[in-house]
C-alpha cells in the first residue's frame, strides 16, 4: 500500500536575506512539515537562477515522495523579486577601511617584492611575513604569523562581525591595498645581522634588537623600516652579549690590550713576513665590522699541508669571530649566497684550493669589495639582484690561477711549516669566546675614526705595488692604528703603520701585475715541442720541449737575418704556425707580433685566455699596435704587434698604474 503526501499547500516556503547582501542574493528553505526539502542560496532578481532553484527542489522532493506546486514556489519567488531593490541600487553592509584593519592586527605592509609578493611587519609575534598571495592566505597562516591577536581579532562565524573584529577576507583586502601603494623591495635594500652604516650613524642588528650609535650614545630602533633601508629582525640570531655595555666601557687601554692578546696568540705561527700576525690581528676586529667599511679585501692564508692552517682557522680564527660566523669547505657559489643572505657574518672558506665551484665563489666576492651587486635572469623573467658586503677569509695550499681583477684584492699571507714542533699551546674556546666579544666592542667603538682614516691613507704611494692593494692593506693599518693609539690617532701614524704592513713583501709586486703583463708572460713561457738534431749516441732528429720566449730570444724568426741554422728555423716555423712570431720593419726595428684568434686555439686553448679578447688586453702594452702580418704561407692575420724585446722589460715590474697622490 502506498503512501500518499499532504497537498503541496501545507509545504512551507521561507526567504532569508544574506547579511552585508542587500536583498538581491537570498536563501531559500523549502520544508514539508517536518521534512527539510531543499535549501540553497538563489539570485532572487535572476530568472535562471530562480528556475535553477525550482528544479534542484523538484528532484529532491521527487526522491523524499514529496509533490510539490511548482507555481505555488515560482510566484512566492517572483513576489519576493518585485519587492527586492534593482541591482544598481544595491545595498551593500560597510566595509572597514584597510588602514582600520591593519592596526587592529597590528600589521605594518613593508612593501612589494618583484615577483608580487608582499611583505610584511608583525610586531605582536616580532616576524617579517610574506604573504605569497592575498587571494590565497589561508587563516592558518595569519595565525602562524599574528598569533593570539589573530585569534581574538578574526571573525569567522555567519552574520555580521562584532566591533573589533573582522573577517578573514578583510585582512586579505586590507593587504593587498597597502601594498598597492608600498615600494617595491629588492635584496639589496634588506639588512640583517651585524654592523652597517646608515648616514653618519652605525646601524647593530643583533637577534631581535637594533640600535643606532653616533660614536658615544645608542638610540633604540624598534621597527624593520630604516630609512630606505629594511631591517632583517631574528630573535634567535643574536651575535652579541652585553653589545652596549662592552662599547659604553671600552677605552683605549682595553682595546690596546684586546689587540696584543690576539696578535701574540697568532704568533705561535711561522709566518712568512715578520708583520703577518700583526696585519691577521687587526684584519679579525675589521671583520666584525665589514660591511662599513668602502672598499673591503679579500683574505688569503696559503701554506704547505703542515704548516697549521686549518688549526689556525678552527682553533683561532673562528673561535674569535664567533658562533654565528660561516665556516665551510669548498662551498659552492649558490650555497654561499643563499647561506649569507642579508647578513653581515663573518665568512671563514677552508680549503679553498682549485674546485669546479672556486670561480663562481672568486665572482660573488668580487662584489664585495665596492658593495656591488650581480643581476641574474629567473624563469619568471623578473630576474634577481644580489651582492655581498664581506671580508671573506680564504685557506689553501696554494692561491691558484687567479685573475688579476682579483689578485689585487687579496690581502695574501703565507704560512711556513713550524721551526718548533712541540705541543702548540693554546686559549681555550671559552676565552677565545671572550676576547673576540671584546674585539667586536673595541672595533664598533673604533668604526667611525677606523673607517675615515682608511679613506685618508687609502691613496699612499708605494713604490711598486698596486694602488689597489695598498687600498686593501689600508683597512687593517687604521683598524690597528685606532685600536693600539686611539680615536684621536694622527694620519701621520697609520701610514707609517700602513708602511710597514707592507714593507718588504716580495709577493706584492707580482701580486699587482696588470692583465696585459700577465699575458705576455703566459704565451712567452707556453711549452712547445721542436725537433732539434741530437749527438753521440743519441744522433739523429729528437724532441725536446722549448718555451715560446726561449725560441724567440735565439733570434729567430722568419724575414730576420742572423746565426740561423735549420733546426732553429723549423723551430721558428712551429712557433709561427702558433700564432706567434718577430718580424722586421723598414726601419729595421723588431716587433712580436702575436695573432688573436691563432694564439687561443693554438697555445692558449687550454687556459683561462681560451675566450678572452687577447688583442684588447695586449693593445695596453706600451707600444703596441693592431695590424696584420702573415705567419706563414702568403694568408696575412690580423693580431697585436709591441716593441721586441722592449716589451721584455714590462715583465721586471711596475709601478702602480693607478693615480696616487703622496703621503
């Protein structure tokens, strides 16, 4: 026996307005007494979304053996459509202003990275947030970043929210609005951990906290935006203990004291120059100060496998500059880069002999002389700035083949194996730990006079080395001027401090040498094979190994009269078919005349001139001319000729080149 339904008369209809919707959207309940037929949300206005409605209700009903009157819905529907006020005419509940939501989160939007994401200042749980998104920040996330305050400040229930408090999508409006008009933010605009300089001042972002020193008094900066600049807080980085405190103590006998601890520890050492311990001492205190500094050096400490280069890093250096310094073997570039990000520790690099990676590392560094910055593409074409600010220490066996725009920005010293092998001993990590607090406060308390004094005795003229490397040893001199005779120390005294960093060093001449100089010496001294006539018992054509320069100073060379024999002329031919040859002119003067492209397949292929513009370079050798010659055979290259053997004499060594002005 089936079962029959009431009249479809008795089936209740009610329209509900949604809140903050005017009247235009509305839910529609359709029930049979007490059986829930169909509930949904209809455009009331909408004639599609009305039938919509109808039909949903229908099949529903259909499915509970409900019959109802569809006319009877249909006209309950359109009465409630021509009560309702026209679209345009809307009704819609108060937004709050953005400005009123973000101070309720306490939220303070820094502004907008390249790729849209928007950055942002959460004072209450002290985190720089970045909300990838607005549309997709998910209330998880505002908890984790807003923490209790989001909790209290949200709204997530039906109905209008209560004062004081806001839904979900408001916040995310509120974001997005701000950021609309913030600026646009880029690596280099970020400061972390460390010293840096801001106007006249000294800007310390230690862990959580910042403050600004003028040389005597501290100010407390409590909030990320720093002029253009935008600070990296991190509670749990902090580098330094008691930081205001020790600099408010310090004075010149603390800080002469701090530095003679460390330069008689170092001295346990076989150095190669007898003021190597003084130049490391003064270099530890300039590190914490790094990234004040306007021209920064690099730091290269090489020495044969037992000569206690790791000890000296592991057990001193690095215990001295602190926990937060990064320590690392052989890194490569991108883990360096990503590792230091905005930071301002100190860089310690063991180990750091010839590796697939040591070029890319030499680059990134070579930023941080001047504070420059690489730019590199990204897949989502905004592309990516980035540089640092450091004076990164390097240990090896040797330096390696490294590029003059880059030998001149070491600071090299050289470590002898010991002349006493006995028991080597040493502070402990705990003091080590306390004289390199008290080295970070001598140098902050240092920094200002420190750093214009390198600027004034940057410009020294010493005869035969690079007006770039007394720029790099001018750093240390005024950091240990400053230290050992305090703030007060004369000009006078850091260039005899200055002078004698350098005095003596051997190194430093051929550290300097230019590119063009370099290159020259590096085809002349390229190996080549020739066969020579052998005698006694080893008669008949044998090979032997010649350099380019051996076989051209015999005179040889094709059009040039002299003691030639055959096997030197067929010497002189291999050499030509190289790229390289002496030529005569009309006024019988001799020049080398070297071809480009011949000499980097030919010589050089192997080297790192293989894709360097050789004409370019040896275009600055005094003298020199581009033009063509043949090498052999009747074909004429077009390559660089200079002055034979006058251009020998560039090899000796050579002054600066740079304008330097007197002591």
């Amino acid at each position: 026996m089936s079962t029959t339904t009431e009249p479809t008369l008795e089936a209740e209809i009610q329209i509900i307005p949604v809140p903050g919707r005017g009247r235009r959207r509305v839910r529609v309940a359709i029930s049979h007494r007490d059986t829930a037929v169909h509930l949904d949300t209809v455009e009331i206005d909408n004639a599609r979304s009305r039938a919509a409605f109808i039909a949903a209700a229908e099949e529903r009903a259909g499915r509970l053996d409900i019959t109802l009157n569809r006319e009877r819905i249909e006209n309950a529907l359109l009465r409630d459509a021509m009560q309702a006020p026209p679209a345009a005419a809307e009704t819609v509940a108060e937004q709050p202003a953005s400005g009123e939501v973000l101070e309720a989160f306490g939220i303070d939007v820094l502004g907008e990275m390249d790729d849209q994401s928007i950055v942002c200042w959460v004072p209450e749980t002290g985190k720089r947030w970045r909300v990838k998104s607005p549309a997709n920040w998910k209330i998880e996330e505002m908890f984790q970043a807003m923490g209790q305050r989001a909790l209290n400040g949200l709204w997530r229930e039906h109905g209008q929210p209560p004062s004081g408090r806001y839904r979900p999508e408001a916040l995310r409006e509120a974001v997005a609005i701000a950021a609309a008009t913030s600026p646009r933010l880029t690596a280099s605009r970020f400061v972390g951990q460390g010293v840096w300089r801001h106007e006249d001042q000294l800007l310390i972002v230690n862990g959580g906290q910042a403050c600004l020193y003028n040389g005597s008094a501290f100010t407390a900066h409590r909030h990320p935006r720093l002029g253009n600049k935008i600070i990296d807080f991190h509670a749990d980085a902090g580098w330094g203990t008691n930081l205001e405190e020790e600099i408010q103590a310090m004075t010149p006998e603390r800080a002469a004291g701090a530095l003679q601890r460390l330069q008689g520890i170092l001295g346990n050492w076989n150095w190669t120059h007898t003021t190597d311990a003084e130049v490391v001492a003064a270099l530890i205190p300039a590190t914490f100060i790094q990234a004040c500094w306007t021209w920064r050096p690099l730091v290269s400490i090489i020495g044969a496998s037992d000569s206690g280069k790791s000890t000296l890093l592991s057990q001193v250096i690095v215990p001295v500059l602190g926990e937060w310094t990064i320590a690392a073997d052989r890194s490569t570039e991108a883990g360096l880069r990503q590792k230091i990000g905005c930071n301002a520790a100190p860089v310690v690099i063991d180990e750091f002999d010839v590796y697939k990676q040591r070029q890319q590392v030499l680059e990134l560094f070579r930023t941080s002389s001047r504070g420059g910055e690489i730019l590199r593409g990204t897949a989502d074409q905004t592309g990516i700035s980035y540089g640092v600010r450091h004076i990164a220490w390097f240990a090896a066996i040797e330096s390696g083949d490294i590029w003059g725009q880059d030998r001149n920005r070491f600071i090299r010293l050289e470590l002898l194996p010991p002349q006493n092998r006995g028991d080597l001993v040493l502070p402990g990590t705990r003091e080590l730990g306390e004289l390199g607090r008290l080295l970070t406060a001598a140098a902050i308390w240092a920094a200002p006079n420190a750093v214009e004094l390198a600027e004034s005795i940057r410009n020294t003229v010493v005869s035969g080395v690079h007006g770039r490397l007394v720029e790099s040893f001018a750093v240390p001199a005024a950091m240990h001027a400053v230290l050992t005779h305090g703030r007060n120390v004369s000009r006078e005294v850091a260039v005899e401090t200055l002078r004698r960093m350098i005095g003596g060093r051997a190194t430093l001449i051929g550290q300097g040498e230019r590119d063009e100089v370099q290159l020259l010496r590096d085809i002349l001294n390229r190996i080549v094979r020739v066969p020579e006539t052998g005698t006694g018992e080893s008669s008949g054509t044998i090979y032997v190994d010649r350099t380019v320069g051996e076989i051209l100073s015999a005179g040889l060379g094709r059009g040039v009269r002299g003691p030639l024999d055959r096997q030197n002329a067929t010497a002189s031919n291999i050499v030509a078919v190289r790229g390289v040859r002496i030529v005569q002119r009309k006024d019988k003067t001799q020049r080398l005349f070297v071809s480009d492209e011949v000499v980097r397949q030919q010589l050089l292929q192997d080297t790192r001139w293989a894709n360097s513009c050789l004409d370019q370079i040896l275009s600055r050798l005094a003298g020199a001319e581009r033009e063509q010659q043949r090498l052999t055979g009747e074909v004429r290259n077009w390559g660089v000729s200079c002055p034979w053997p006058g251009c020998l004499e560039e090899m000796g060594g050579q002054d600066s080149d740079q304008d330097n002005v007197s002591a």
